[in-house]
C-alpha cells in the first residue's frame, strides 16, 4: 500500500514516526511519502516538506504568510495527485491538513486522522468537515471519544503515544548527562520553551529571567528539532544557561522542577512525575482573538485531561519573573504541594489508558484498507 501522511510539528513527526514503524510490521509492501521530519525520513518515508517550513504560530503570523500557506496547499494537492496514494493520514495540524482532506475526498482518496485537531476547545464548525472528509478518526485522548459519540461520530480511542515512547526510552544516568552536556552538579530545573521559532523568542527570556533568584539550582534548556543552538544563544547572550539537543527526556529524568510552555511538553513533563509550572505568551491580537473563540477553562493538557487545576498556568500578563519565581519556590520547597502533584500525575498515566497506541492505530488503519 501507498501512504501519504502529512505532519506539521515535532510532536507530529515523534507520533508519526512510530505509527510508520508500526505499519511496517503489518504491510511488507508499505511505502510513505510525507510531510514530516527528521524522525519519519529516518523510518523510510520520503520527505516532501519539512515541518520547521510550515511551522506558523498565531493568527498574526498565519496572516503575514497566507501566500507561502496557500503555495504550500497547492503543491501538496499536485503532489498527492502525482503519487495517488491509497490513504493520506493526518497527524493533528488541522489549519492545513482539514483543507487537504475536503481536496481528498472529492478525489475519492481514503483518508484517517491519527491525533484529533482541538474541535473541543474551539472551532466546532469543523466538526461538519470532520464527519463529511475524514472516513477514520483515531483519538489520544480518553474524553474526545465521548465528545464525538455525543455529536454522532464515531470514531477509535487508541491512547495516548507518548506513554510508549516514553517506555521505550532508555533511562539516562544523571553523572552521564552532568559529563556529557558539561553541567554542574547542582540540581537541574528543566526549560522547555516550545518547539518553533516564534514562541522560543516569546517565552525563553522571561523563563531565564528568574535563573539569577535560585543559584543553588542549574536551568538547562531542551534544544528542540530544528532549532539551531545559535539561535538559542542568540536570545541568552552571555547566559551561562546551557542549551541540549536530543535529550530533553534525560533531562526530564533527573529535573527537580520544569518550567514548560504550553503544549504536548507539558504533558510529557507529567508523565516524568516533574513538578511543573506552564506558561504562555503570544501576540497581543492572537491572544485577544482566541479568548473570544475558545472555551475551555485551562490550556494545558494536564489539566484538561485532569479537569481540574492541577499545574500552574502562567498567560500572558501572569507570565512574569515574580509569579514564575513564586511558583518555582513552591514547586522547589513545598514538599506537600510537590506530593499532591506528583499524586495527580499518577492519577493521569491511569486515565490516559493502555500502551500501544501506535500499534493499535496502525491495526485499524491497515485492517480498514
């Protein structure tokens, strides 16, 4: 079988590698062409676009690229047509992929969503081009089953991924990543400032701004795919903060306490049992925007998972050194603030379900065909 599978972000190309490897196991004959990364060229799928060309953030950054947005479209229809797959699998990134799947379905192509765009928290409207252009939807999470079931759509809870690749990890030890990385031996505060461009210059100098205010303690910053070190050290300066690539659970296994920006890190954080603290900030009319559309009471997939205030979550004018420096003491000195948290961490791993979610998602995607 022909696949075609289109991933617009690092989490995308992680997810979509594995359920590439697991499609493999099932379909000898299998052969990808992708819109992905690193991670996925390195499981045998021919590379289209790399994702670090599609990544735009916010509504403001959305509309200054409309043009390339619109180029990249065009070229991705052509090129689907010339390969004439036999499914296209979307990976989350709705903007681009919900567009490509109306173009799918009039071109009678088969199409699966692997990773569920949001239509909970905003945009419902969607929903209608869900249910007429999407002919399998597999969900991650435990309370999207039901939210469809309740708009009469049916669709595959296979659990979260992160669960298995966290598994699959080999555990680090901590003298190893000390000696490697060239790092002290005071104990580590984990930064995870975000996977693109926009929102690492939004949000790592205000992360870094309390490092001054805990000297017994060093902040290290997981280098994300894509992301040049130059470009980190362009916005630290002189900072003696170090900065690692690929290693960011290493890191997480020996971290005190992480600061995250809001999205799947926060998550993985979690699953690490790593006190967190979230945080967000982005252009003032993107923001001002999404808060009249969308309406959920937290960002962070902890807690909307959870339901409940389980991580802190510092947005936009919240997100400053003296609140961020009042909840890293918390996370850092409070031993029953800790306690509950990590409590509610265990709690999660529960809800999220079984492992396996690649290889049950490719079960379904390959017995369908």
């Amino acid at each position: 079988m022909k696949y075609y599978i289109i991933a617009g972000e690092a989490s995308g190309d992680l997810h979509a590698s594995n359920l590439i490897r697991e499609i493999k196991v099932l379909d000898k004959e299998a052969a990808f062409r992708a819109w992905g990364g690193d991670l996925m060229e390195k499981e045998g799928a021919t590379l289209v676009k790399h994702y670090r060309d599609l990544a735009f953030m916010g509504f403001k950054d959305v509309i200054a690229n409309l043009n390339t947005i619109r180029k990249n479209l065009d070229f991705c229809k052509e090129d689907i047509l010339n390969y004439n797959p036999d499914v296209i699998i979307f990976v989350d990134y709705p903007g681009f992929n919900l567009r490509i799947a109306e173009f799918a379905k009039l071109n009678k192509i088969r199409t699966v969503y692997y990773i569920s765009p949001q239509v909970w928290a905003w945009k419902k409207s969607r929903i209608k081009k869900i249910k007429r252009d999407v002919d399998q939807m597999l969900v991650i999470l435990p309370f999207e089953k039901a939210f469809y079931k309740d708009l009469d759509y049916e669709v595959n809870f296979v659990g979260h991924p992160l669960l298995d690749v966290i598994k699959a990890r080999a555990v680090s030890n901590e003298q190893d990543l000390i000696k490697k990385n060239a790092l002290d031996q005071r104990r580590i505060i984990a930064v995870l400032p975000g996977s693109r461009k926009q929102e690492i210059s939004r949000m790592l100098k205000i992360m870094l701004s309390v490092v001054p205010l805990f000297k017994d303690y060093q902040f290290v910053v997981a280098g994300a795919p894509g992301i040049t070190e130059e470009y980190y050290y362009s916005i630290l300066g002189k900072s003696d903060v170090k900065v690692i690539h690929a290693q960011t659970y290493n890191l997480l296994d020996h971290a005190k306490a992480a600061i995250v920006s809001s999205g799947t890190a926060t998550l993985e954080t979690a699953l690490f049992n790593v006190p967190e603290v979230v945080c967000y900030k982005g252009d003032a009319i993107s923001v001002f925007i999404a808060r009249q559309l969308i309406k959920i009471k937290y960002i962070s997939l902890v807690n909307l998972i959870m339901d409940k205030l389980v991580v802190k979550e510092l947005i936009q004018s919240d997100f400053s050194t003296e609140k961020l420096r009042a909840e890293l003491q918390e996370l850092l000195n409070n031993s029953e603030y800790r306690k509950a948290m990590i409590t509610s961490f265990h709690e999660l791993k529960n809800i999220l379900g079984d492992e396996g979610a690649s290889k049950k998602a490719a079960h379904l995607i390959v017995s369908n065909l």
